[in-house]
C-alpha cells in the first residue's frame, strides 16, 4: 500500500498515532535487544561500549556530564537527520539505539540489586530514561517530517511552499525538547542528590 493510499484510509490524528505506534516498537525493540544481549553475555564490546557511553551510575566521571553526553548527541543527531533527505530511516535507528542503551543500563542495574536504595536508583534511572527516549522519540518524529520534505524535493522535483516557515517550526520545536531534556535531566540530578 502506497502513501497516498494510507492518507486515503487513515484519518490525520490515526496517521499519528500509528506512527508514534512504530517509533514506540522501535524503542521497545531495541530495549528488548539490550536486555538479552545482556543477559545472554552476547555482543560484550556493544553492551560494554552502551554502559560506557550512556548515563553511568557508578561515579565514573560527573553524573551530569553522563547524563547529557549521550542523550544530548542523540538528540543532537536527530536534529540534523532532518536535514538529509535519507534521514528517514536513519532517525527510526536512533530510537533502536536508545533502546538498546537503556535495555543495556537497567540490567546492568539489576544484578546485585539488593537494598532499598538500590531499587530506589533503579525507580529514579528508569523514570529518568523512559522520560528521555520519549523526548527523543518525539525528535525522531520531527525530524522524519523534514527529512520527508527534503525527500520529496529531491526525487520528485516536489515544491515547498513557505519553507522557511517550516524550518522556523522545526528549530522552535527542538528548542522545546532541548528544554524538556535540560528539565528532566535537572530533576533527575536533584532527586539523585536528595534521596541516594
């Protein structure tokens, strides 16, 4: 079924829907992935190269700078994904990535997982990276809608009318999220330093 088929069938708010439905499984997926490759001892220097890049819990280095050096370039990545016209699938990788990263962290966590201030850390960093990969999976979403425009241009010789307009919407919508990950990142540092 072509596009113009699904735009045919699917109202505006199910065409939504339906694709933050796949950004959703995407992000599932690759959390699933970093689960098992953790927990079968499968791809090490992946899961090993994930811990050390992603938000690190174990006081190696500042937990701030942890906290925005991953989740910061990703959603730095997704920014200019929006830009290229095969961006597209580029950006739904992201989300994978992400997946797998928190897949990797939370059961990481989880072995020796034994007081309750343990799984108080558990409850805050899940909450923290769930808060996160939605922040970035609504990135992906803006930056599939440019990246489509983009595309269209390219292969179709496709018009886009108010451009500029549109390029004013996108950098306003990735300054909201670049404040909504500040605003999360700030309340997961000071819950951090109040209860652990």
């Amino acid at each position: 079924m072509n596009r113009m088929n699904i735009r045919i069938w699917l109202t505006a708010s199910q065409r939504r829907t339906l694709g933050i439905s796949c950004y959703m499984l995407l992000l599932i997926a690759g959390c699933a992935a970093g689960t098992i490759c953790m927990l079968a001892g499968k791809l090490d220097r992946l899961c090993s190269l994930c811990l050390k890049l992603g938000l690190s819990i174990s006081g190696e280095g500042p937990l701030l700078l942890s906290a925005l050096r991953w989740n910061g370039g990703l959603l730095l990545l997704s920014f200019f994904l929006g830009f290229c016209a095969i961006g597209q699938p580029l950006t739904g990788l992201l989300l994978a990535v992400q997946g797998f990263s928190m897949g990797c962290l939370l059961t990481e966590m989880t072995h020796g997982m034994t007081g309750q201030m343990q799984l108080l850390q558990y409850l805050l960093t899940a909450a923290y990276e769930l808060a996160v990969s939605f922040i970035l999976l609504l990135s992906v979403r803006e930056s599939t809608r440019l990246s489509r425009v983009y595309a269209g241009i390219c292969t179709q010789g496709a018009d886009a009318p108010e451009m500029s307009h549109r390029l004013r919407l996108y950098s306003l919508r990735y300054g909201v999220l670049l404040i909504l990950m500040l605003a999360f990142t700030g309340i997961f540092l000071l819950l951090y330093s109040i209860l652990l």
